[in-house]
C-alpha cells in the first residue's frame, strides 16, 4: 500500500496554515508514524516517543489499525496539550493527525 502523496501535502499545507494563523513557526513537513498490526498500548507509545523527539508546532501523522487506538488519540491528546488535527479512516486504517504542542 502506497501513501496518498496528494493527502499528505494538504495536510502539511494544513499545519502550515494553521502556524500562519497563529502566528507561531511551523514546519511544513510531516513526520509519518506507521503502526497498523500493533495492539494497545503499542500504537499510543510509539506516537508518544516520536513526538518526543519533535519539536513544537511538528505534526505526526498516524497509521493504526488498532480501535482502540481511536478513544487512545483523542484522550491523549485531551490530558497531554497536543493538538488532534484530524482523526478519521484510510485505506482500512485508522488516521491521526497530531501537532506537538508549542
């Protein structure tokens, strides 16, 4: 399975926009994080150490195919400060779009 080259340059246009719209720096890249087969905590955890190693205002992208993974993201990003840019499904895989926060 191949990534959606036309996706992924939106949404990095989308992290890009939304750092012009809040006056903040913003890389244009986004990083992918692949973790479809892996079961919970797994796909969490290795979303975790990678925004670890982010700087602020990066976005992660997420491949999961966990479905738990699905209330997993959302509360992480509630409790943790960073930003749920999108959450949706993909080619049979679950989607998120995270921004470390500033």
């Amino acid at each position: 399975m191949g990534f959606d080259h036309t996706r992924i340059l939106a949404t990095s246009l989308l992290c890009h926009t939304r750092g012009l719209l809040f006056g903040t720096r913003m890389s244009e890249e986004v990083r992918i994080l692949d973790v479809k087969g892996l079961n919970c905590p797994m796909p969490l955890l290795k979303a975790k150490k990678t925004l670890n190693e982010m700087q602020a205002l990066e976005c992660l992208k997420v491949f999961a195919t966990d479905p738990g993974s699905v209330r997993d993201f959302e509360v992480f990003a509630r409790q943790s400060g960073n930003t749920l840019l999108e959450s949706g499904q993909q080619d049979g895989a679950y989607v998120y779009l995270i921004q470390k926060k500033a």
